[in-house]
C-alpha cells in the first residue's frame, strides 16, 4: 500500500510537557527521505499557529507555520469553503425554555 500523506499530532507525538519525543525527528526525516509528504493538526484552541511553529522552533523542530493546522484554523476553513450549509448561523440555537430573541429586540 501506498502512502499518499500523513497527519502528525503534535502534542504527545512530537512533544510531552518541555521535552521533544526521542525519535521524532528522525521519523520526519525518513518521511522526507521517502518523498512522503506531512503536516501536522493540534486540537488547541488556546494557542496561534505562530505560538505552536515556535514552540515546536524552540524543541528543535523547523516546521513552517502553513504547516500547521489547529482547530481554529479548521474552522474557519470550513466556514470559508461553505461548510456551514444553507441557511445556517452564527448564532448559538436558543437554551430550551427562553426566548431566542435579544434583549431589547
């Protein structure tokens, strides 16, 4: 079987806490080596693109900021190309039992 591409978790597979997991690097390099390409996805909602590409600088990991997709940036992905469908909203639905209408409205 052929491998068209790989996802990489970030926390727990490059890093744990502080420290850079042992082997890691040398697993991005044989992606490379293989013409296998990567990018790398997080779930952190509370943390930029930017301040994930230098803290991954920081462990030793030169991983351009494109490179990485958070959930943020998955969103708004979405949202662009229209995967909000027809008709949907911004707006978060009603708590059952109120009026969905704002104040003053």
């Amino acid at each position: 079987m052929k491998i068209g591409a790989v996802l990489i978790d970030i926390d727990g597979v490059l890093y744990v806490g502080d420290r850079p997991v042992a082997g890691a690097g040398e697993a991005l390099r044989e992606l490379d080596r293989r013409g296998i390409p990567y990018r790398f996805v997080s779930n952190t909602t509370r943390r930029s693109r930017r301040s994930v590409a230098q803290r991954l600088q920081i462990l030793g990991y030169a991983i351009p900021e494109p490179w990485i997709v958070t959930a943020p940036v998955a969103a708004a992905a979405h949202l662009r190309e229209g995967g909000a469908g027809p008709g949907a909203s911004s707006s978060p639905p009603p708590t059952p039992g109120r009026t969905s209408r704002r104040p003053g409205s």
